[in-house]
C-alpha cells in the first residue's frame, strides 16, 4: 500500500509554473525590454523632431505672402495668423512673436525673433529640457531646431541638434 501511494505521488501531473521558470521568463522578457526600449525612445524622439521641423518650414512662406500683401513685416502671430493658422495647442497663435508658442503636439515651444536685417530667426525648443533648464544653471537643450529665414534674398537654413553648437552655424546670408 505503501509503495501505491509513493508511485500515485510521484506521478502526479503539476498544473503551474515552477520558481525557476518564473525566474528564467522573467529575465528574458527583461533582457529583450532593456534592448527594444532605448530603440523606442530614439524613434519616438526622432518623430517628434521631424513634426516640429515640418511645422517650422511652413512659417517663412507665411511671413513672406504677408509681406507680399501688406508690405510691411509681421510682428504678431495675428497677423501670421490673417494669412494662415499657425496652431498651437490652445488653437490658433496669438501675441507677439517673440512670445514662444506651444506646438500642437505639446513638445516643443517655438519663438520667432525679427527681422534683424531682414533676417527672422525661429528657435524650437524641448518643453521638457526648458523645465530641466529652470533646475539647473546649465541651459541644455538637445533636441532643439533653430532657423533663419532672409526675406529680402529667400535664403533659409535649419539645424538641429544641442542648441549652444548649432546657433552659430546657421547661414542666412
């Protein structure tokens, strides 16, 4: 009866996983996560960079038909606005210029300087390097996108990268 009992018992089918396979699993799907995710951010980032570029390289044709009908240089995004809807997340751009707006995906804030020898200069900016910076007295700005536009020539130039480096190169001659 005793050996019955001992061979019913080790013959029993386990319905479950055991420690060592939770354990294994567990650090597969951890592995494979640590390698996807930095992936993940890079393109998530890369997108949003390339929507706010899109968004900037609109605006110098704004500024230049309102030139072209009014003759004289917008100082407000109202005025931009009368010509074409520059949004923001709020809707439609309202105030000065130089009073940076929110773009509509909330990522980057954009701040048009000008015209400085008829030269305008757009500067995009992350939302969340801006509030690192306010902690810091470093000013970082990685993901940041800087413009120039001459609208007395049509010449243009765009760069993107840490702002300290790419403020220097831009060539609106």
């Amino acid at each position: 009866m005793n050996l019955e009992k001992l061979f019913l018992n080790t013959c029993k089918v386990k319905n479950g996983f055991s420690l060592a396979e939770l354990a294994i699993s567990t650090a597969i799907i951890g592995t494979l996560s640590s390698i996807a995710y930095p992936s993940y951010t890079n393109a998530n980032n890369s997108a949003k960079l390339a929507d706010a570029k899109a968004k900037m390289l609109v605006i110098p044709a704004i500024i230049g038909q309102h030139i072209d009908e009014t003759g004289e240089a917008p100082t407000t995004w109202d005025e931009l606005s009368s010509i074409a809807a520059v949004m923001t997340t709020d809707g439609p751009a309202t105030g000065n210029l130089d009073t940076p707006i929110t773009l509509p995906n909330a990522v980057y804030d954009l701040s048009v300087a000008g015209p400085d020898d008829s030269v305008y200069t757009m500067t995009a900016t992350r939302v969340i390097d801006r509030k690192r910076e306010e902690d810091s007295d470093e000013q970082k700005y990685t993901y940041a996108i800087k413009s120039c536009f001459n609208v007395r020539n049509g010449a243009s130039d765009l760069r993107t990268g840490d702002l300290t480096d790419i403020e220097s190169v831009l060539n609106c001659g």
